[in-house]
C-alpha cells in the first residue's frame, strides 16, 4: 500500500513538472537572454544603435529579393554564420529556443509547390519548379529575418534597444510600451506557472484543464497579472524612471562600432546591388 501510494505521488509529480515544464523553459530562455546580453564580449560591447540599424538594414535586404533568386540570397546567410561563430553564440540554442517562431516562417511558403508549377530548371530528368524554389526562398527570409532578431536580443539589453530607439527620434510612449510589454511578459509567464501548478495540484488525475476552468482561471492570469504588473511600474517609478534611457556601458567602443554598422551595411546595399545588376 505504501509502496502505491509513493508510486501515485511521483506519479502526480511527474505530471506536473510537465505540465508547466514549457512555461519553466520559457522563463528560463528570457533570462538566459539577459544574461547573455549583458555579458562583456566584443558585440555585446558595441553601440546598440549599429546593431539595430545593421539588423533593420539586413532584414529589409533580405526580403528585397525575388522569390525566385535563391542563389543571391542563400548568400545572406553568411552574415549569420559569422555573427554566432565569433560572437560565441551557439545555434544549437537559437533553433530550440526560437522553434515555434522558425517553424510558423517555415510554413509560410509550403503551399507554393501546389500553385507555381513553372519550370525553374531540369536535372538528370528531375524538374525543379519555381514554386520549389519561391518556398525554399521564402523559408530562407523568415529564418533570417528570425535568427537576426535573436542575435539582436542576444547582445543587446532591452533598455540599450529602447536607448537606440531614443537615439533615432521614437516617441518615448512607444518605446515604454515596448520596455513594458517585455518586462511583463516574464510576470504573465510567472503567474501562469503558479496558477497551472496550483491547479493541477487541486485536480489530481486530470490531465490538462478542463473546460469549465478556462474562463476563471484567465480571469485570475489576467487578475493577478496586472496586479503584479502594477507593482514592477511602481518600483520603477522609485527608482527614478522618466521614459528616458542611457547607455550605461563603460567598455563601449565608438570606432569599433562605426565600422561595425557601416561596414555590414555598405556590405548588404552593395551585394543587392550586385544581384540586382547580375538579373
């Protein structure tokens, strides 16, 4: 009897941990991206405003190109490979924590096979069509666009990012609805967590919530959230926040920065350029 009732409760612990094990990684691939970005590493060193105009620069290229030049923008991904391999970021990490996100821009084009039946090229009797090719080139876009995003997260803070944002002249309530919308995604994640675990500590032997429960257990999320949402603005007013942010870093390197931004962007603008001229 003893021996069921220990194999019962590890049991019902096992489902729990499963159950909010997703919110748990969630919270945790934040933090880690805080943590990573506020690491003393050459990139993460560099001014937030070159890494941001560089990212805006590089995504807007990327999807400038033709949904048939695949060739020309399997080159992009260059840029890439050289941020992780000396930025010391692993891609390994990227992919698990950004899967859902690649995953959804790599389904935007799979339906392009059904509808381009045009001949692209033929090989040893295999013909390769142009809708092949737009959805390869369409997944290529949103991976980009998606891996450059995580690189910006990466080595730059939020408040850096709302410093470059200041530095180009956004209003500051956009830029505190984003600052915000950051910070309390964590507390909605943290709550969520509590209410799940608690729970399914009160239903023994379900699996999932039922129903019935959805609508009051939103409510108390959306509740308790702002409550808790209330609390962090609060601190933040005590501590002196006016919505405007400063660059606190002391290692930041002008020079290396400049030719960081305008090195990458002349590179970009004159690459597409380059295929633009080849066409």
């Amino acid at each position: 009897m003893y021996c069921n009732l220990y194999l019962y409760k590890e049991h019902k612990e096992e489902e729990s941990e499963v159950a909010v094990g997703k919110i748990r990684e969630a919270i945790y691939g934040i933090h880690h991206m805080d943590e990573t970005a506020s690491k003393d590493r050459w990139m993460q060193n560099l001014h937030p405003l070159a890494k941001l105009l560089t990212a805006f620069v590089y995504i807007f290229v990327v999807v400038s190109f033709d949904k048939y030049d695949l060739p020309g923008l399997a080159v992009m991904g260059l840029y890439l490979f050289v941020l992780f391999f000396f930025g010391k970021f692993s891609l390994f990490r990227a992919v698990r924590q950004m899967k859902v996100i690649l995953a959804v821009s790599a389904a935007v084009g799979i339906a392009n096979p059904f509808l381009d039946h045009s001949v692209w090229m033929e090989a040893g009797g295999f013909v390769i069509t142009g809708g092949m090719i737009s959805m390869i080139t369409l997944m290529l876009k949103g991976i980009y666009a998606v891996l450059e995003s995580y690189l910006l997260i990466v080595s730059t803070s939020i408040e850096e990012i709302c410093y470059a944002l200041q530095c180009l002249k956004i209003p500051k309530t956009f830029i505190t609805v984003i600052l915000l919308i950051y910070r309390y995604m964590i507390v909605l994640l943290k709550e969520a967590e509590r209410i799940m675990l608690a729970y399914e500590m009160r239903a023994p032997g379900q699996k999932g919530v039922h129903w019935k429960a959805w609508g009051s257990l939103a409510g108390q999320l959306l509740l308790r959230s702002i409550d808790r949402a209330q609390i962090v603005y609060e601190s933040m007013m005590l501590r002196g926040y006016d919505g405007t942010f400063r660059l606190i870093r002391k290692k930041e390197n002008t020079a290396q920065s400049l030719v960081y931004g305008i090195g990458w962007i002349l590179i970009f603008l004159l690459y597409r350029c380059f295929c633009e001229y080849l066409r």
